[in-house]
C-alpha cells in the first residue's frame, strides 16, 4: 500500500501549518512621533495585536528613527510572546543592534530617506558582494534572516545563494492592480500568477515563502489562497481600521480572512 500523506518539504514546516499573520505595528509610532510625545505606545500596540491572534510583531527600525526607536526595540523584545522580527537596512549598524536584540527573524530590506514606505525589494543579486557577510553575520548569531524582494526568479536564487532562509515576496504590484482595476482584472490574476510562481520556486529551493506590502481586508485573500505561503505581514490596513474597531478586533479579523482564504486552497 502507498502511503499517501504528503511528503515534509524542505523549509521544515509541517505540511498544513496554518498560514501566520505578522503585524507591522510601525504606524503606531508614527502617529506618536506626530506629537514626539509618548502615546499611543507601540508596546501597547504590541499587546493589543498578540491579544488579537498576531503570530508576530514586525517593526522597522530605520536609520532615521522616523517611527520606531531602539528604546522601543529593546522593550519590544522584553515584552513580545510571539515571534519579533526586526525589519532592518543591510548596514553595520543594523546588523549590530539585531544581534545584541537577538529577534526572531531580521528582515532585510532596501531604505530610502525620501520614501514614504519601503518602495521597492532589495536588489540581491546587485549587493550580493554587501549582503553576504551580514547574511553570514546574523545567521552565525542565530538569526533566521528574511530577505524582501521582487518575485523575480533571480533575486530569488541570489537570496538562496547568500544563504537566506526567507524571501518575503514584495505584493506591492498585485495590490495596486487590485485596486486600480478590481479584483477580477487581468492585471491582478497576472500580478498573482507572479506571486504563486515565486512561491512554487522559493519552496522547492528549501526557503519559506513569506508576503507582504500593500495587502489589506479586501484583497488579501489572493494571496493568503496561494499554497505554500507561510506568513504574512501586514500594517498599513490594520492600523488604520484600529482606528475604527480596536487593534485587536482589526488583527482577528484579518487573521479569520486569511485563514479562510487559505483554507479553500
Ligand atoms: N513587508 C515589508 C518588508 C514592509 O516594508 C512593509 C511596510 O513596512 C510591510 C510588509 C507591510 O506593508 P503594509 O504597511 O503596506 O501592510
């Protein structure tokens, strides 16, 4: 007789672990830095979406200091549960301060003084000369290390190459298709069929498969519907219905959307 379970893959996940939700809580610090006061916390906020479901708390703490701060990073680290991921530019200083921090998984991202958010993903296979020895640097210190790019089939085999263990897939493109022309444009379901490609690749080169940016309530579900997606991150739509139904009503209902979504796969 077969045996006919499925067979583990190689990031070590078991199959039919339950898609995960990592809450970007960045947004929360903006809007005390509007005042340069001491509220709302995103500590607080940090509570408030691991009371709500949150698999894990995501902060970017940029070179600038916009939003989040190391005070904030270091209490952060004391107080969260689930997992910590620090959202971080590839610099000395930024590999440094993960290491004394030690967060779960430390997300390398590309970081522009003008941007509004992270515009883009990080160019691999361009840095790869940079990229390599902080990969190194914060794998050696136990970090799992998350690399943000394009679903581009050579970034993707870069990122293998440099030895990171994430590629969080950029979903900025699908969702501005989604929303420029609805969720049933050619435009979106191309922008998708991108996004599924990736994940098929990432996966079958031993990576998980994480995704984010610009995702929300209305279009999340084409992406948390593709298989093999393993977490996603998200901020700018929680935070802002928060202001509307609480932070942790925002987080559960994002999860319960996402896990439905995946479980139809
Ligand atoms: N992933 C990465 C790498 C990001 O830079 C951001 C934005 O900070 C997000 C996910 C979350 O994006 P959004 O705020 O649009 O949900």
């Amino acid at each position: 007789m077969t045996d006919s379970r499925p067979v583990a893959r190689k990031d070590d996940v078991p199959i039919g672990t339950p898609i995960e939700l990592g809450v970007n809580i960045d947004h929360v610090a903006t809007v005390r830095q509007a005042r340069r006061g001491h509220e709302p916390d995103p500590v607080w906020a940090a509570v408030e979406a691991e009371l709500g479901g949150a698999d894990g708390i995501t902060v970017h703490l940029r070179e600038d200091r916009r939003h989040i701060n190391d005070d904030d990073v270091r209490r952060l680290r004391d107080i969260v549960q689930v997992k910590l991921n620090l959202e971080m530019a590839a610099t000395d200083e930024m590999v440094a301060i993960a290491l004394r921090v030690r967060p779960e998984t430390a997300m390398l991202v590309p970081e522009g003084r003008n941007e509004v958010t992270t515009e883009g993903g990080l160019d691999v296979r361009g840095q790869r000369a940079t990229l390599a020895p902080k990969i190194r640097a914060l794998r050696d210190g136990g970090i799992r290390v998350s690399v943000f790019i394009d679903a581009d089939p050579a970034q993707i085999e870069a990122a293998r190459d440099l030895g990171a263990q994430v590629c969080e897939i950029h979903t900025g493109p699908y969702a501005h298709a989604f929303r420029a022309q609805g969720r049933d444009a050619d435009a979106a379901a191309a922008e998708r069929a991108k996004v599924a490609a990736a994940v098929a690749l990432v996966r079958s080169l031993g990576m998980r498969f994480n995704a984010g940016h610009g995702l929300n309530y209305v279009n999340v579900g084409g992406i948390a519907s593709i298989p093999g997606v393993r977490e996603l991150h998200i901020g700018h739509a929680i935070v802002s219905r928060a202001v509307f139904v609480g932070l942790r009503n925002a987080v559960t209902e994002m999860k319960r959307l996402m896990r439905e979504a995946s479980a139809g796969t």
